[in-house]
C-alpha cells in the first residue's frame, strides 16, 4: 500500500461545526468545533481496512494494471464473515479497497472493463461492494469507501480533465449506488499516464461529488477535509496531538516535508480547521494478504500499545485485516481481532474512580451540573466544567480506601472544542502530592500508562488550558 506520497494542489472545502443548543450558563464554545459527522467518528474509535483485490491473488502490494480479471475467484468470499470479524474485535466501520492502484474494481463499474464482471467469480455477476454494504447494514456495522485516484490501468490516466471525469464517475457510483458511506478515504498516490504526462487529480470535484451523495460522510487524506493521515503508517499518533491544524501547513495530499509529516503528527495548537488523525496499520506486515504472513500476525500486546499510542493520544486506529485468496478473513487473524476486544475489555471493565466522591478547586458558576461528579458518571454528554478565564484547576477524586491503578482515562468534552494544553496526575501519600504522570493534550481520549501505585486521593490538575476546561471523564484502570 501507498499512502500520500504525491499529489496536486486543491482547494479546501469548509467544515461546517456542530451548532449545540446550550444552558445559558453553559462554557462558549472554543471554535474550532467538530461536525456531528466528525464526532460520531471519532467516538467509534476503531476501524477495519479491508485490502482486498487482483493484489491477493498475485501476491503484490502494488499492482500494474496488467492484471487479467479471470484470477480473481474468490469462491468462498464471505462478507458477513467479515463482519462478525470485525464487530468481535469491537470495530465500528469496516472500509474497503474498492478500487486500488491497478485499477480493478470490486463493483461491476460501468466505466470500465477492468472489474469483477469480467471475473469467473460469481460468474461475472458478483459485487464485492454490494454484498458488504448488505452485511454492514445487518451487522448494524458503518461502511467506508477507499476509491485509489491513481489507476495504474486506466488508458485515460494522465490527460487530466478526461480522467478526472473518469474518477467522478466511478466515484458517482459508489456514492450514490449502496446506502450509507462513513468514510471516503481518498489516498494521494501520483504517477504518470501511459501519455507520459502527470495527472493531476481536480479533488475539488471529487469532494463535491461526495458531500452530493453523501453529506454525513467524513473524507479522509492527509490535506482533509474532514480527517487527516497521521503522518506514518506505524499506527500511532504524536503526543501532543491536536484535532485543530492550519490548513496551509499541509497545502495538498502528499505534499513532502518533514514540517509536514510533524504537523500531521500532532496537530496545531489554535488552529482554525478541525482535522482529527487517523492512524493506519496493518494487522500483517503486508497491506495485501499473503499466505507466508500467515505466522506474522501482530500479538495482542502489539495491538494493544497501538491502541493506546492512537486512540489514547487522541486519534483513530484504523487496522488493516485483508481478506485472502478465498475470500475470507484467516484463521490467525480473526483469533487475534477476538483476542485484542477480550484484552481491552479485561482492562477497561472497571472504572475504579467510576461515581465516587469528588471536590474541585473552581466549578462554574458553583452549579452541580458542572460539578466534579459529572466526570465520573460514566456519561459523555456531561462534563466537569470551571468558570470563564479559570484556565488551571484540579478535580480530586477519593477512592474510598487505598486502591491499586496504573492507568488512567481523561476525555474532554470535545463538541465544545479542545482545550487543555498541559495537565498532570498526582496521589496524595499521607504527607504530600507526588505525580503520577504529565501530559500535554488530551482531546477525544488520553490513556496514560504507569507503574501500579496504591493511593485513595488522586487528583487531574489542569496545568494550562486555552479555555476553562471541561473534562467529561476522568477514569483509573488496573491492568494486571
């Protein structure tokens, strides 16, 4: 796989911020504010990437475009196996390769002959894309799209206008021909066309044609609009790691640089575009499924650092699990899926500060609907909240009796914008406050692991912030 490497310069399509209805003596909101498709994605934290294509049949990772569509048979393909796949490892949206660089498409595009029509599976009458689309709906699951602009087979490729008419029009039958899209996930890979000349790719169209057909649908590259590439391929995002960014920092999808890459990675503090990260990763060491791999599958301690190096840095995991040459998820794979959720759930199942009894340093307006307890109620839509220009403060939590932890989960109310910049942990130990932890931002979610400690009084301080805080969970966990 490729992701972002080359690209041309687009035009920037606004965000458009979820408009709350608020108590009076709610916080103001802190612009920039997340979209209600921007929130709904995030809080699904998780998500599957499906590498499916010629690419498993010929054990490439990159595909020419020469590839006949008689090798592709997949004669056990199983979408809803997919999916039980996919919800046991507590995945939300589950994207597929619908078309990647060679140009074959997993749906009967009318647009081209390079397609599962001209394929023996099915008997030419097969549609990838149809046939999840259907198993996602009765999962209850989300469907996600990835549709390569660089087609390695399309003879049009290369004269610009006649190919970017091309794209919008398999893109057009994506959108419009199978319910829902959560995610468009648009990769920025470039090349020459067989003319010698250089696409370049009109994405201010491509956009239009999404937000058309699918106006809740979020897109993805690492230019936006709506989420942005992390950077790296590793599945990890950098700490501090703001959802905020300047759009002028990243001009263009693949636009090169190391000033670029640390942007991506963390984000820009006051920026004027919410632009969440996204951290993509595959389960094997290839994007493609291979059978040698098949001993190579990531270990649960793996995914589970990923998890917290993502999601708990305020991102989303996106783990590749590529089907293989039957059409099904291996063996390996589905085990581990199954093994990472069971990992998780053992650690989080317990919220050991979970309605316990908390004090403040400042609540706004001295109201209890902004008090300390409502972090610790277990619900998002409820927040600890300071006075206006109360900009640092501690919320104190008291365990009851001495308690053993060694991880802890702060989230902010994010619909209300990102706020804090610097905070830290600290227990008391009969004489004083000893830190536990610092960190820098916390956003959707912010896990930090520790060495286990035995305390009954911790404390969240909230060093510096850009705005009076509003933390809606603050959480401790053991892991054994």
């Amino acid at each position: 796989m490729t992701v972002l490497h080359k690209g041309m310069m687009i035009l920037l399509v606004p965000v458009v911020a979820i408009v709350l209805a608020l108590p009076a003596d709610a916080p103001k909101p802190l612009p920039p504010l997340p979209t209600h498709p921007q929130l709904d994605w995030q809080r699904c934290e998780t998500t599957m990437f499906l590498h499916f294509g010629v690419n498993t049949f010929t054990g490439r990772e990159w595909g020419e475009g020469k590839e006949n569509p008689i090798i592709f048979n997949p004669t056990r393909l199983d979408a809803r196996q997919w999916v039980r796949a996919a919800r046991a490892g507590g995945f939300k949206i589950v994207i597929l390769t619908a078309k990647h660089h060679d140009g074959f498409c997993l749906w009967p595009s009318k647009y081209t002959e390079h397609s599962v029509k001209n394929s023996p599976w099915r008997g030419g009458k097969g549609d990838v894309v149809k046939e999840l689309a259907e198993a996602c709906r009765e999962a209850g699951l989300k469907l996600g799209i990835y549709l390569s602009p660089w087609d390695r087979h399309e003879k049009s490729y290369g004269d610009s206008p006649k190919y970017n008419e091309h794209y919008r029009n398999q893109l057009t039958e994506l959108m419009a021909g199978y319910g829902p899209i959560a995610e468009v996930w648009f990769d920025g890979a470039c090349g020459e066309g067989p003319n010698g000349k250089r696409q370049e790719y009109d994405w201010e169209s491509y956009r239009a044609v999404v937000r058309k057909y699918q106006p809740d649908a979020v897109m993805f590259s690492d230019a936006g609009p709506d989420i942005r590439w992390i950077g790296n391929e590793k599945g990890f995002a950098g700490d501090p790691c703001w959802s905020t960014i300047d759009p002028a920092a990243v001009p263009y999808p693949g636009a090169p640089g190391k000033a670029i890459i640390d942007t991506l990675q963390h984000g820009t503090r006051g920026g004027a575009i919410w632009r969440p990260g996204e951290c993509d990763v595959s389960i094997r060491p290839g994007w493609f499924w291979h059978r040698k791999e098949d001993a190579k599958v990531r270990q649960v301690e793996n995914l589970i650092d990923l998890y917290f190096k993502s999601v708990g840095r305020n991102s989303l995991l996106l783990l590749n699990v590529p089907p293989n040459d039957q059409g099904l998820l291996s063996q390996p794979d589905v085990q581990r899926l199954v093994e990472f959720r069971q990992a998780l759930n053992r650690i989080f199942q317990t919220d050991l500060a979970g309605h316990k009894r908390a004090v403040a340093s400042n609540t706004r307006g001295g109201d209890r609907a902004y008090g300390p307890a409502r972090a610790l109620d277990g619900d998002a839509n409820t927040y600890w909240a300071t006075d206006d220009k109360v900009t640092s403060a501690w919320l104190e939590v008291d365990l009851g009796k001495p308690t053993q932890f060694n991880i802890s989960n702060v989230q902010e109310a994010i619909s209300l914008g990102q706020r804090v910049e610097v905070y830290h942990l600290e227990c008391w130990d009969g004489s004083a406050w000893k830190t536990i932890s610092t960190g820098t931002t916390i956003g959707h979610k912010k896990l930090d692991r520790f060495e286990k400690l035995t305390a009954r009084r911790v404390r969240l301080v909230i060093n510096k912030a850009l705005a009076s805080p509003t933390i809606a969970t603050f959480g401790l966990y053991l892991a054994n």
